[in-house]
C-alpha cells in the first residue's frame, strides 16, 4: 500500500466460515488498521463503537457525537491525506439493512477524496447476493469502485489430504473421504475437527450428530439470509437436489410449481448450485441436470434437514445408523467430484467434466481433455476397484469417441483405495 499513490479498494467474498477475517487480519499483522465489524444494530450504536476504536488505534480525536457512518468514513479519508492506513469493515453488506444511504455517501467521498489520499480499504462480506449486487450491479453507486475483488475458496482436496495426514496418520480412505464431504474444505469446520482430534469417520459423524454441535442450524445460518422469505421452497428445491433428483422437470414434477426462476437465481444470484451438462454438448442442449456446489451443504441437506424431526426429538443414534449405512452410496458422487478435483489441480488437462447421453444413458463419470496433447482420459469411479471393468466402460464410449476422433484414449478406473 505504501507504494501506491491514491487509495485502493478490495472487496473479499466468501460463505460464511470460509475465513475471511482471519485471512485478512493474518496479512496486515505488520501495518497500521482498523477493524470495524457491522453488526445488526443502529447506526448511531455503531459509529459510537467505531469512535472509540479510532480514539484507541490511532489517538484521534473524534470531537462530538458522531451519528452516521459517511462521517465516520469521511474522518478516517481525511486522515490518510497524512497517514497511510488500511481500514477493514467486515460484514460490509449489513449496511444495506442499517441505512442503504450508506453506500452512495460513501461512493460520493471516495470519488472526491481517492486520488489524494493513501487509504487501503477493504470491504469483506459473506452474504453472496448482496455483496454482487452491491459491487457488480451498474445501478449500485459502488459498482466499478473496487480495485480488486477477491473470493475465498474452500480449501483444495490436496490440502485436506495434507491435514489429514498430518493429524491422522493412519487414516483409512473412508476417513478422508468423509473429511471432504463433512467439512467440504471449510476452515471452520476443519478446525473443529482437528482441535478435538476427530478426524476419523465415525469422530466426525459423531461430533456433527451431538447436542448443541455446531453442524446441526449450520445449513440455516449460512442460507436463510440469503434467501429471505421464500427460502421454504429453496430449501425444498436444494433437499431434493441433494436426494439425486437432479433434474428441473423431476422437481417440478414433486413441487407442482415452475422453478425456473429458483435454480436461475440459485446459480447465478447465490452460486450454490452449478449447471452441469455433458461434455461437448451444444449450445442450448436441454441436456442438463444441477447439483449443489458446497459439499457440506449437500450433506446437511441430504441427512440433517430431511431428517429435521429426529434432530428436534434429539435421535442422533437413528441419524448415526441411517448415515453410516447410507455413506457408501451416498459418497459416490463425491467420489467422482474428489477425482475430477485432482485431475483439475494436475494442470494437465484443459478440459474435464462427465459425459452422459439422452435420458442419461452411457455415463461416463470422469471425461478429461488435452487439447494440445491431443490425449484423452475416459473414467469410472467406483468405489470398490474389483467392480472396474474396462470392457464395460468402452462399450458406452461409442458416440464420445466421435467427438475424440484423433485423440488418443485412456481408460481407467478410480477407486477409494486412491484418495
């Protein structure tokens, strides 16, 4: 920041417990900020708490009763005419309950003030939608301000593999694979189960299946601000995506309503569930099925809410046995996703995905693509390695290899014994 000749704005996204605060606070360990978190109260509350930490951090004096946060953030601009400063406001998106002014006095100072002041402003969030619409939407005052925008991202399958053998040497694969869907690359999570050394299937399952456990409103706290009122049919829709009814009409079929507006938002607005259509489709094929991004949400979604009345009467023994005599089926898909994971974070391919062909007929779980190479590797995923047979797998890539004609082809098959 010192380098730099006029301030700068950074925008940080990520779901809640991904680790945003900490990241950012790891990084400016050696300079000079502020950190305001915008709780859910009145504003005036708020500039009161932020005056003090001024007074405390910086020993500015704050002459009066400050009552309204462009003053606040007018303050501190000015300041940095003389000092540089790096100014944190986590939760940036609360403002848009607390008084949505804030964002176009805000937007009026920074444009005025920017080029002749050294402030490194960093605006984190963790409600998606909000945070898009507030710095991506050509109608918001602050859309194009920010001089980056950063999303923080789960963590990789190689770094929970790292984790887990560092902390649980001996693990089985079913251990691993339960660690990548249970916490889904989630810091949070993450540290929950290492602090309390649970990092075997049944340490983790019992820990999110306990009185009072973090894991249990996780799938509400995390969501149900995003989606407002209507997030009974959201969770309808996400409960049953995450039951392998992954299809429109199959769920419009069930909820006797059109969703098209629902998966739309879900995917663009609020980026939980992706689109996935089979490798080299056309353009406009109708060919196409959803699925839940976040590995934990899936899980929650799939056990925790469609199970939601044996969790008020307390029941966690049901869910345990229910869960370890669902997980081999159910941990297929991830599975698939693990391998399609680590071929991504190979840089060896340029393009991966699945391959299914109408109706859903001759899938092929693991589709990867080098174009330059010219080389292609077609995948089965099971989860035991006895039941691979390559002469099956080739007997469904009759169409595929049209569209792979001078390519070389690999098969194989991927099974747990090599997460």
């Amino acid at each position: 920041m010192s380098e730099s000749k006029s301030s700068q704005m950074t925008v940080v996204v990520g779901r809640r417990r991904i680790g945003k605060t900490r990241l950012i606070i790891e990084s400016l360990k050696k300079e000079k900020y502020l950190y305001f978190f915008v709780a859910r109260k009145d504003e005036r509350l708020l500039c009161e708490e932020f005056s003090e930490q001024i007074r405390a951090t910086l020993g500015l004096n704050v002459y009066g009763e400050i009552t309204r946060f462009p003053d606040i953030f007018g303050l501190l601009l000015d300041y940095t005419e003389r000092e540089t400063l790096t100014l944190v406001i986590d939760e940036f998106q609360e403002f848009n309950r607390i008084n949505p002014a804030v964002y176009s006095e805000i937007q009026d100072l920074w444009d005025r003030k920017k080029d002749r002041t050294k402030m490194n402003l960093i605006l984190s969030g963790s409600v998606y939608s909000l945070m898009k619409k507030i710095f991506e939407s050509n109608k918001e005052p602050l859309f194009g301000r920010a001089n980056e925008r950063l999303y923080v991202r789960p963590f990789t399958v190689d770094t929970l593999k790292t984790i887990i053998s560092e902390y649980n040497p001996h693990y089985e694969p079913k251990d691993l694979l339960a660690f990548y869907i249970f916490s889904g690359g989630v810091p949070k999570y993450v540290e929950n189960f290492v602090d309390k050394s649970l990092l075997t299937f049944d340490g983790m399952l019992g820990e999110i299946l306990r009185e009072n456990s973090l894991f249990l409103e996780e799938g509400k706290n995390v969501l149900i601000e995003e989606f407002g009122k209507e997030y009974t049919t959201y969770f309808s829709i996400l409960s049953l995506l995450a039951s392998s009814k992954t299809s429109r009409s199959e769920i419009e079929s069930i909820l006797q309503k059109d969703i098209g507006g629902y998966l739309s938002r879900l995917e663009a607005d609020y980026q939980i569930i992706r689109k996935v259509q089979p490798i080299f489709a056309k353009p406009g094929s109708r060919n196409i099925k959803y699925e839940i991004e976040d590995n934990f949400l899936h899980f929650w979604f799939r056990f925790i809410y469609k199970n939601r009345g044996a969790v008020e009467i307390g029941n966690f023994e049901y869910l345990k046995k229910l869960i370890s005599r669902d997980f081999s089926t159910y941990s297929g898909r991830f599975l698939e996703k693990y391998f399609t994971e680590k071929l991504s974070l190979s840089g060896d391919w340029s393009e991966i995905g699945s391959y299914w062909e109408s109706g859903f007929h001759n899938q092929i779980d693991v589709v990867a693509v080098n174009h330059i190479e010219k080389k292609a590797l077609l995948a089965e995923v099971k989860l035991n390695e006895k039941q691979y047979s390559e002469a099956q797998l080739k007997a469904k890539t009759h169409q595929i290899e049209k569209a792979l004609s001078g390519y070389e082809l690999v098969f194989r098959g991927f099974s747990v014994g090599e997460v």
